[in-house]
C-alpha cells in the first residue's frame, strides 16, 4: 500500500458518498412539502409498489436493519401514514400497511423523480449515463450484500 492509496481523491466510496448526500438533499424540498423525511419517503415507494408487507421485507428491499427499520417506522404510524399489525399467518410477524393517507400521499409524489432526473441531467450527464451507473450500483450493492 502506497501513501497515494489514503489519498481522499483517489478514493471510490467518496463520491458515492457525497453524490448520495447530495441527492438527498435535493429530494429534500420536495418531501419538505409532503412532511416526511428521505427513509420515510423510501419507505412508502416500497409500500406504493406493494401495500402490505412485513416488517422483514421493509427491511431487506431498503438494506436496513429491523432495529434501524422499528423507529421509523414507528413516526411514521404516528404520521398517519401506515398501520403496523400482526401478521394473521405468522404473530411473531409485523405487516406494515398504508393508511388512506399513506395512499393518497402517491399521487402528490408521483412528480417528484422526474424532477429529480430532470435536475440530475445535463449536457456532459445523459440518460443512458444514468441507467448504467444505476446498474452498475446494483452490481455493487449485490456484491455488498453478500459479504455482510
């Protein structure tokens, strides 16, 4: 290992670091509007995508820990946004659901990732640009994951 190694700009997790603060930061005015934070926000487009689901598969989609998962969780039934019951097949099982207001809170976010995207590009920063680092993340975050 050289001295060049522990340079901060030859680093690859920092700007995936910074790049991701930053993005949500941007998605920051946007929630603002709706009252709920970025993991509350990552939250509902799991549960948008599918309504009632465990607590577990909350927790394996977002790459978060049930312990981490619990306390947001907990806000946001406070919010009036999900309803937590146990599960009928399995007690030991927590089913998170959407409330009316949960379900109405899609159609005031629906605008907000073509924003976001229509921030993000540019003329040095195409779409195709985009698709490949997502996909290349997802290798990334596979290859992660299974080292945990």
């Amino acid at each position: 290992m050289s001295s060049e190694d522990l340079k901060l700009s030859n680093q690859v997790c920092f700007p995936l670091y910074s790049a991701s603060r930053l993005i949500t930061q941007a998605y920051k005015p946007y929630l603002d509007k709706l009252g709920i934070t970025y993991p509350q926000y990552l939250v509902l487009l799991v549960l948008w995508e599918k309504d009632e689901v465990s607590v577990n598969e909350i927790s394996q989609k977002l790459i978060l820990k049930t312990n981490t998962l619990s306390p947001l969780l907990q806000r946001m039934a406070k919010l009036d946004l999900i309803q937590r019951n146990r599960s009928t097949e399995d007690e030991r099982s927590v089913v998170i659901a959407l409330t009316d207001n949960g379900k109405k809170m899609k159609a005031d976010a629906e605008y907000i990732p073509q924003e976001l995207m229509n921030n993000l590009l540019s003329q040095s920063v195409e779409l195709d640009d985009v698709v490949q680092l997502k996909l290349l993340l997802n290798q990334w975050i596979e290859i992660l994951k299974q080292k945990d």
